[in-house]
C-alpha cells in the first residue's frame, strides 16, 4: 500500500507543495500545487495553505508532512567533533555551536547532516534556527491544521532533490537555488552538502554578487590555505533557468553552468495542471520535491531535521481507518494462534513428562527389588547408595577395588579456575579424604577454589580450614579439606 507525503516549501512570495507516493521500493511524484502569497499576513497564509491542501486531498490522519524551513532564518557551520556515535553527537552539538554564536545553548535547535568520518571523529554540516522563529513558524502551520513531523533546513531539502551522482568524487559543486530576492548557494562534495549561505543577490549585479558570494564560501568552508575551486555549477529556482544569468555566472566562477535535473522533470503532465503552473518552470518545486523526498527514504544522506528533539515519533502505524482495522484482524489471528500453539505444546510435554515418571519407576523397580512402598524413587535410591558407601569407607580398600587416587588427582589439578595463580605446597590422601596447602593471590581466589572442587562429581564436603595473609602482601596461605563422598 502506498504512502503519501506531502512537501512543502513556503516562502515569502510563494508556497509549493509536492506531493510524492512512496510504495514499496520506489516513489513518484504525483501532484504539485502552487499558490502566490507575496504581501499576504499569517491568517492569509494559513488559509491559502489549507484550501490548497483541501484541493491536492490531504489527510491529516493518513499523510506525512515535510516541511521546509526558510534559509534566510538560518545559519550553519561546518565542524569536526571527536565522537561518531549520532545519539552522542546530538547530545555534544549545541554546546560545541554555543561558543561560535551569539546564543545561548537554550536559544536555538540545531541538528546536523553527517559529511564524513575521520577516524574517532565526525566531520559535520549544523543547520542552526533560533527557537522563536522555528516556534512562529510552526504556528503558521499549525493554523493551517498541519503538524509536520520533520522541518527540513531549505538548502538541505534542495539538495535532496537533486540526482545522487550529480557530484562525483572529489568533486566541488555549487548549487544555486536563485530567487527574485535572495539566493541560497550550497557547497556539494561527493554528493552531500558541505556548507551552506544565503545571500540578498538581486539585479543587474547578481551574478557578481553570487560569484563573489560562492568563493568566500568555499574559503570559509576548506580554508585560506586550501587550493579548492568549484568545478561546475547547478542551479534552480525561479531565477534558476534564465539563460543569461546562468551566463554571466559562469564567466564570472570561469566553470560550466548547467540547470538540475530533478524528479520534478517528470511531474504529472501539463493538462492535469493549472495553467498558472504550466507557465512555471519545474525547478521551482525543487525545494519542495526534496522535502517530500526525504521522508520518502530517498537521497544519498541522512539529511537534518530541526524538529528532531523536539517530539516523540508522533505516529508508530499512520493509516486511516481501514488500515487500523486490518492491523487488529492480523493481531487477533497471531494472537490466536498463539494461544493454540502453546496449549498444544503444553499437551505434548505433559505426555512426555508421563512417559519419562512410568520409565522412572521401571528402572527403580530392577534397581531394588526389595523396595516394596516406592513413595520417592530420587530419594529413597540415595538412601540406597548413601548405605552402600557407608559399608565401602568401612571395608576400605580390603574391598580390592581399584583405587581412583589418580583419577581424583587429575581432577584437582583442573578444578582451579582459568587465570587463576596457584602454587602448592603440600597434598596428602587418605582413603576418602583429600588434603592440599597451597599459596594464592586473595581471600576471594580460595573461595572460588573451594567452590569449583565441590562442583567436582566425586567431592562431599569441602573445608577452608586456614586461610591467612603470606609474607608477601601479594599471597595467601591456604589449606583444603576434601571429603570424597
């Protein structure tokens, strides 16, 4: 069954929503909306976004929401932390980022996309937002009757929307995302996004000013000493495909321009959309395809979210009311058999435990014939032996039989326990009855001794008679009394 995720990219002048069904193995886009909010207040806003939401069929109790945070209300850095657990990053990251602004830890949620790790270290981009504008932000939504599950930083969910090969190795490329007011420019090595700025480049001068923009960024991300140079540049956005600003960024940067391919190339055909959209280029819902494809499962990284520590997983099964029905049909059959697989099993091991009790009692009876009342067959056959031997310790070994010293010896020899230090002195036998000093490193070495030679078949009774302090700190004298039983 297919899920359907809802991207959304609201900015200033605009909102883009695409809307993307992810099945078992793949995702498609299959709607997009669009909708001009330039000059529009919060309440406006809101409900543009609903009646469009209305309009694409969203359902809130079955539809995942990505939502995209607006890059000029960010800020990032690109840092190295020497740890490479995420639980443990996420717990270090504020307070690694609270020295490099100026922030308190309490002020701003930050989250990061992993770059790459460096031996016990991680080297990171962090995606910063103060707590204020991300709660304004939401609330916007929330009016709308939205309660996004992810907040995407903008040049991040760009970056989720364009090809996974579009960088290859080793390779520096500048993703413009070029507005009518500003412009987002984000470094992109071997496929993730590696730093990232927002710029108010507009004009005659634009592509001076992203060219100029785009080399203090590597500068600040690689450094001065560092000889890194944009190989090619892609772009989007409303501004993304006008062919002669593409031109004089490329004679200014002196590398190939080219527009993104993405995902969006393929969106539904012109006649199930609004003319108003036919006009617009795909690139435009670039951002917003990213966001969608995010919680999708696609892109070549695990990508921010701004909204990660601040809840719960809100939804642990999401469908509507059909799918919560099946899901109780299928949890009722696994509930039943698992009953009627345990009273079967039940059944079946108490015919064995009869079985073995009738075996039981037959071989006592062939032990001892004489037992007439058999009440506890365990018990009353160690009465029996415990008899036996009595008469054996009595008779000794006039009895001729072969006596085990050897086999008894060897198993002292491998009753101590693996790493322990021993050393001994003196080993007396008698029959039944074994006798051993020796040295050792602690108090709790000879109980462990003592306990490992009662584990030994033949042993009774096991007695510490003298432990105490050597000469050296180190050792302790001990001496074992071994009864066989």
């Amino acid at each position: 069954m297919a899920t359907t995720i809802f991207g959304i990219d609201l900015g200033r002048q605009s909102l883009k929503i695409a809307v993307v069904e992810k099945r078992l193995r793949s995702h498609e886009v299959t709607e997009i909306g669009y909708r001009d909010v330039d000059g529009m207040d919060d309440a406006e806003i809101a409900a543009t976004l609903s009646e469009l939401l209305s309009q694409l069929k969203f359902n809130k109790n079955a539809d995942h929401v990505t939502v995209v945070f607006p890059s000029e209300k960010l800020s990032s850095r690109t840092l190295f932390i020497p740890l490479t657990q995420r639980k443990q990053i996420t717990e270090a990251l504020p307070f690694e980022i609270e020295p490099l602004t100026p922030f308190d830890a309490d002020d701003f949620v930050c989250d990061y996309t992993l770059i790459k790790t460096e031996g016990s270290g991680t080297r990171l981009l962090a995606s910063i937002a103060l707590k204020r504008d991300l709660e304004k932000f939401l609330k916007l939504f929330a009016a709308a009757g939205v309660d996004p599950e992810i907040v995407l930083p903008s040049p991040i969910a760009t970056s989720m929307a364009i090809p996974d090969d579009f960088a290859s190795e080793n390779e520096t490329v500048a993703l413009l995302d070029i507005g009518h007011r500003s412009t987002v420019i984000t470094l992109v090595r071997n496929g993730v996004p590696v730093a990232f700025h927002t710029t108010r480049a507009e004009g005659a001068g634009i592509a001076k000013l992203i060219a100029r923009e785009v080399n203090r960024l590597l500068i600040s991300e690689a450094g001065p000493e560092e000889n890194v140079a944009v190989s090619r540049v892609v772009t989007c956005g409303g501004l993304g495909g006008e062919e002669v600003v593409l031109k004089a960024i490329g004679d200014e940067l002196g590398c190939d321009v080219e527009i993104a391919h993405i995902v969006g190339d393929d969106l539904p055909p012109d006649d199930n959309r609004s003319p108003a959209i036919s006009k617009l280029s795909p690139s435009i819902f670039t951002t917003a395809i990213g966001a969608a494809i995010c919680s999708a499962g696609g892109g070549a990284f695990e990508p921010a979210n701004l909204r990660g520590g601040d809840e719960e997983e809100k939804r642990g099964f999401a469908g509507d009311k059909k799918q919560i029905i099946v899901a109780a049909c299928l949890l009722a059959t696994a509930i039943f058999f698992g009953f009627a697989s345990f009273f079967i099993e039940g059944e079946r091991l108490d015919r064995k435990y009869e079985g073995l009790k009738r075996q039981i009692r037959a071989e006592f009876k062939m032990a001892l014939p004489d037992v007439k009342n058999i009440v506890s067959e365990k018990q009353q056959l160690k009465n029996s032996l415990a008899k036996i031997r009595e008469k054996s310790k009595i008779l000794g070994a006039g009895l001729m039989a072969e006596d085990p010293f050897l086999d008894r010896l060897l198993d002292l020899s491998t009753a101590a326990p693996e790493g322990m230090k021993l050393d001994i002195d003196e080993l007396a036998y008698e029959w039944g009855k074994v006798t051993m000093s020796g040295r050792t490193e602690s108090f709790e070495k000879v109980e462990q001794l003592k306990k490992s030679i009662e584990n030994l078949p033949w042993t009774g009774k096991v007695t510490v008679d003298r432990a105490k302090a050597g000469i050296s700190s180190s050792e302790i004298n001990f001496r074992l009394e071994v009864e066989a039983i």
